[in-house]
C-alpha cells in the first residue's frame, strides 16, 4: 500500500485530481479515516495516534484494529453497510485504539460503502472520531458557563462556595470542597502569601458523596501536602491518589475521604487574587472516571479566579455590612430602661437592612415616649442616616412637643439631609442614591391612660386588650420622611386599660396574607413576659417570610402606684409658697429622701409657686413623683412661660428660675390645651418604699 497514492500512467486530469484529493483527506484530516475492503480488512488509514503507526492498522480485520466492547455487533453492522449500501452516521460506541493505553473510549463511526462506476461495492470507507476529547471540551464549556452562571450573583460568601461547587459536581469532579480563610468568611481581609500553617481554614461548602457533608469544619493545612504547597506558592497541584500516596499519611482525614470516595485524581488550586490567599478548591475524580490532565487543570485555574473575585466582592460587602451593623447596634438602645408606668422589651433580627431603629425616652410627667423607624436600603450610610434621624428625635422629644408636630420637624431635617445629598458632586456614589425612611411616633401617658400615635408612612401599631383581646387603632397615615408630599402629619389618642400590649413593628414582619392577625394571635397572652412575646411574634413568621434586617418594640401599659405619686390643688395667693414648702416636706420625709433633697426640693417648688402665682393664672396644682428621679410639677391655665434670666447684682428679681436650673437636673415647660406645666427633675438615691 505504500503506492496507493501515486499516480496511474496515462490517468486523466481528473483521475491525478482524484487522487491528490484522496492524499489530502487521508494526511490532513483530523477524523480517523478507514478503507476497508470486502473482507473488513484495513486497506489504507490516516495516521491516528502517536502511539499506533498506521503500518500497524493495515492488514487487520476493523474489529482488531479496534478493541471494541461489543465486536460482534460491530462487524454485523459492517456487513449490512456492506450489503445493503445504506450508510450509518454518528453510530456510538465504546472501545478504543489497539495499543492505545487508557480505559475504552467513546467513539462516533459513520460507515459508507464504496462501490465502482458499474455499481459493484469495493468496500467501506469508516470514519472514527474519538469524542472523548470533544465530550470533554464540550464538558469543560459547559462547566466553565455553569461556573459564571452560579457565582458571582450573591455578595454572601457562604452562598458564593456553594455556587462553585454546584457548578463543578458533576460536570467536572465527583466531590469538590471549597475552604476559605476563617477571617474572610467574616469580611476582613485575605493574608498575603505564601499562607502560614497557623491560619485556619473553614469548609466553606462542600458537594458530593451524596450531599454536602462536612462544611463548616475548620482546620490547618498539614505541612508537605499539595493543600500546604498551594497556599505557599500560590500555583495549582495535580496528583494522582492511591495506595502508594505517601503524603496522605500526613493527612489522615483527607486520606479517609479519598477512600470513602474511591479517589483516584485530585487537582488543588488556591484562590488568590492579588497576591493574597482567600482560600482554597480540591477537586477529586472517583471511580471509573477518567483521571485529570494538564487541560483539566487550566479549567480549573479559570473557574477559581473567577470565584476568587466574587468571593473578594461578597468579602469586601460583608466587611462594610459588618460595620454598618455595628454602627446600627451602637446607635441603638443598649438595654430596655424601666419606667415606672410602662414595661417594654424588643427584638432586632439581622439582616442586610441596616436603617430600622426603636427607642424608649422618657418624657417629663411620667410620660413615655415610644419610637420605631426604618431607613430603607444597606450598608454604613444607610445606618449613619438613621442614627441621624434617631438623634434628632431625641432632642425633639426633649421639647415636650406633641408627636404631630415631631414628625414635622423631623421631616424637616429629612428634607435638609436629602438635599445636602442631593448636592454631592456627580460622582459621588451617594449623588445617585435616594432616601427614604418612615417613623411612628407615640407618647403614652400613665395619668389618663391615653397613647397619642402619630406615623410618617409606617404601619400602624398593633394592640390587644388586658384580656387578650384585639383592639382596632385607626391612626392616620402620613407621608414617609424624604418624600415630595407635604401633606400634614395628624394624630391619633386611644385610651388603654392597665395592661394592653402596644406592637410596634417595622414592616418587614407585616409581610403576607394575616399578618396583623398573626401579630394579635402571638400577643393574645396576657400572662406572659413581653419579650415571650416578643419571640412568639418572630416565631409565628410564615416559613417563607425572610425579613432582612426587622426591628419590634412591644409596651405593655401601666399607672403610677399611688404610693408613687402627690398631688395637691393650691389656693392662687401669696401664702401658697410657705404651704406649698410644709407640703413638700410632709411627703419626702414619708419617702426617706435625705435632708439635702428636701431643702432643695422646697426652694424649687416655692419658685415655681410664687411664679406661677405672680404670673399665671387659676387653678393651680402642685404634683410630686417619685421615679429614678423626684419631679416636680406646677400648673396653670396660663399659655405664658417664664424665661430664665441671668440678673444683674443690683436687680431685685429674676433669679428664680436661674435657681431653679441650678437646683434641678432638667427643667423645662410642657404645654397642653388647658395651660402650662412647669417641671423639674432631681437625681435622687433608688426609692426603697415609704408611706
């Protein structure tokens, strides 16, 4: 056969054509070309492989030539081609190469018959493809699509691992394990290379063997191992496992994997990026799979740094999700502050949402006031803005306003805060982003038993009666802070009984079908502590329910005790101050305030006594109570408040109210629509119970 390509003297153009044809097709071609004759036999074959020289083809029976699993079936189809001239395409089969080393290969064989000018059949021309090669390219494709359709779409480490190793089982390997630097995983950053042997790493994810296993275990690379050698040179490792491995002596967990597994293949690759270790990928073949090679590890190399880059990205918005959290954390109450008429208690559930916020101030006259706010969106700034809201809340429950017209105010900065934003240059990030935040606003009063409720687009709060059971609050909605609406803020007062439950909740945890009822179903038990409520109303989340970031703050009503508590009624006359002083005495001698307290105390009340008297008008009440501090209060009918002065040596007035604040922790004036009151409070030792 070495001259079956040269030209027959006295052939035409066309035949010298034909054969040059021939030539090229059997030298260049990258399909394994076959002539067959009549009797099956190899009469001519393109070079294969490397390993089998086409010497060795020529002459052998297709069915010698080729090892395969099923031969007889083979040569039967041969013979129908053969005899019937009807072609098989792209029949598959399973076999491979005589001589060629390796397991039995998949083979796509198309078989055409070969007939002369009169129609009588010469033989076959059989095409052969290994489609292992191609299965595998295809495979690599396929995996390195799944690899950037599963990751990089969370900014959440865990969930990142776990999409690279979705994507890599089992397109790729039967077990991959995805280890990450244990401090990544909490978002601070990766170490520079080469990786110490005391860092730990934590299973970040792991797929196979019939489910995820083992994630979340930490441990240290053991030293000369390809894990120790790819985290200190930062390149990948391929290793083939098995018995004589002796470095899994060094490492006897993996060992016992690998053999649970039937391992047999291993590629390590380190995730890097930048010169710093973020982690680490194993990826094992088992079984009767085929054993990695150098292509494989370059998949590997490309699926990796692609993964490192989004784990770098979920890393860096854990970090900032870590801070805004604790700036979140350190702007909020740090414990529930007793009040003398009012329990509360709340619950903070994590989350992305780092804006919601609550608050319990305590307001003068044994008031209090009850917040809770949200700030929609992520991240530090997000909760820079609600720590901003929050502290301009504070000073203006300080002013004894009404809750109406503490919205307003607060809405007021919302609108000077958008529009320092709004003036940031173009490129700012912030420039981009809008506000929006709501808030309700409520002050309980224990003396007439009555919560005025005022809200700036919030969900209304929830209530049950002492009895478990619901109440209906119908408070008027207001528009959300930082909206265009300038619709007016209006207020709601619901009398309570002793013992209702008040819910105040972001809206996160109003989310589905009944789920103001499930709030009055979890509340609907009068016996329980408020922070069992608190909880049963978590727990009483639908399943799918994920709130991400939520804020609740529950009130349970009260009245001062009577022991707690004097008041008096005063004639409007100039004697009044030196009765008002016996009175006063009277009744902190019978609470054991010392000495000090009570002098003090009665300067107080005769200035506020005389002044309300000079400059006020009738009735005039005298209230004492005693909490965390001793409060004093006056009132009158009168609209008009004093002002302090700063008087001059030679003025003969005008000190009183100076005293006052001298005397005085606070002091302010509370206006309602029957008058005035003015009030004082005094740091006093903790109240041990008195007649």
């Amino acid at each position: 056969m070495s001259d079956a390509g040269a030209p027959v003297p006295g052939a035409t153009a066309g035949d010298v054509m034909a054969v040059a044809l021939l030539d090229t097709l059997f030298s260049q071609s990258a399909v394994g070309l076959h002539v067959l004759d009549t009797e099956l036999r190899v009469e001519r074959v393109n070079s294969l492989s490397d390993a089998v020289a086409a010497e060795q083809i020529v002459g052998l029976y297709f069915t010698e030539a080729y090892r395969l699993e099923d031969p007889e079936e083979s040569e039967d189809l041969l013979r129908a081609v053969l005899e019937s001239g009807e072609p098989v395409l792209d029949r598959l089969t399973r076999g491979r190469l005589m001589g060629a080393p390796g397991p039995n290969r998949s083979l796509l064989v198309t078989v055409h018959r070969l007939d002369s000018p009169a129609g009588h059949p010469l033989g076959l021309l059989a095409s052969v493809v290994d489609v292992n090669e191609r299965e595998k390219a295809r495979s690599r494709a396929d995996c390195l699509a799944a690899v950037r359709r599963e990751v990089g779409h969370s900014l959440d480490v865990a969930a990142t691992c776990e999409g690279l190793v979705a994507a890599m089982v089992p397109r790729f390997a039967e077990l991959a394990v995805v280890e990450v630097v244990d401090e990544v995983l909490r978002g601070s950053d990766p170490p520079l290379g080469p990786l110490g042997r005391e860092v730990p790493l934590r299973r970040a994810a792991q797929r196979g063997l019939g489910g995820h296993g083992l994630a979340g275990e930490m441990r240290r690379l053991p030293d000369r191992t390809p894990f120790a050698l790819a985290v200190t040179d930062l390149r990948p490792r391929l290793a083939t496992l098995g018995p004589d491995t002796t470095w899994l002596d060094a490492d006897p967990d993996t060992a016992r994997m690998v053999e649970a597994a039937g391992a047999h293949s291993l590629i390590v690759v380190p995730l890097k990026l930048h010169g710093t270790v973020l982690g680490l990928v194993s990826l094992y073949r088992c079984g009767g799979g085929e054993p990695y090679d150098e292509n494989d590890l370059a998949l590997a190399l490309t699926a990796a740094a692609h993964a490192a880059l989004s784990i770098e990205n979920a890393r860096r918005y854990e970090r900032d999700h870590v801070i805004a959290s604790t700036v979140q954390r350190r702007l909020l109450p740090q414990h529930d502050g007793a009040r003398i008429a009012v329990e509360t208690a709340h619950v903070l559930l994590p989350g992305r949402n780092s804006g919601c916020w609550f608050d319990t101030i305590g307001l003068s006259g044994a008031r209090t006031a009850l917040i809770i706010g949200n700030v929609a969106g992520q991240g530090l700034q997000t909760a820079i803005t609600m720590g901003q809201l929050r502290t301009v809340i504070h000073a203006l429950a300080g002013l004894d306003l009404e809750p109406d017209e503490v919205l307003a105010r607060l809405n007021d900065t919302a609108d000077r805060l958008a529009q320092e934003r709004r003036s940031l240059p173009p490129g700012d990030s912030l420039h981009r982003q809008s506000l929006t935040a709501t808030c309700m606003y409520a002050v309980y009063d224990p003396f007439s038993r009555t919560c005025t409720v005022a809200r700036a687009g919030h969900p209304a709060p929830v209530a049950v009666a002492p009895d478990g059971r619901p109440l209906v609050l119908d408070v008027p909605e207001g528009p959300p802070l930082f909206s265009e609406d300038s619709a007016p803020f209006a207020t709601a007062t619901i009398e309570l009984q002793e013992g209702s439950v008040l819910a105040f909740l972001t809206g996160s945890l109003l989310t589905g079908a009944r789920s103001v009822a499930r709030v009055q179903d979890a509340l609907a038990y009068p016996d329980r502590g408020l922070q069992q409520l608190c909880d049963a109303i978590v727990y009483n989340l639908p399943a799918d329910a994920q709130p991400d970031g939520a804020a609740l703050l529950l009130a349970r009503t009260g009245v001062v005790p009577p022991d707690r508590v004097a008041t008096w009624e005063l004639a409007h006359d100039t004697t009044t101050p030196a009765v008002a002083r016996t009175l006063v005495r009277d009744r902190l001698e019978g609470w054991h305030l010392d000495e000090e307290t009570i002098e003090a105390t009665e300067l107080i009340v005769s200035e506020l006594i005389t002044n309300a008297v000079r400059y006020g008008t009738p009735p005039l009440h005298l209230r004492l109570l005693l909490d965390r501090t001793l409060t004093c209060e006056v009132h009158d009918t009168s609209p008009v408040a004093p002002n302090l002065r700063h008087a001059r040596t030679v003025d003969e007035g005008g000190r009183g109210l100076f005293i006052v604040s001298q005397l005085a922790t606070h002091w302010g004036t509370r206006y309602s629509t029957d008058g005035k009151a003015l009030w004082t409070e005094q740091e006093v030792p903790p109240f041990e119970g008195g007649t």
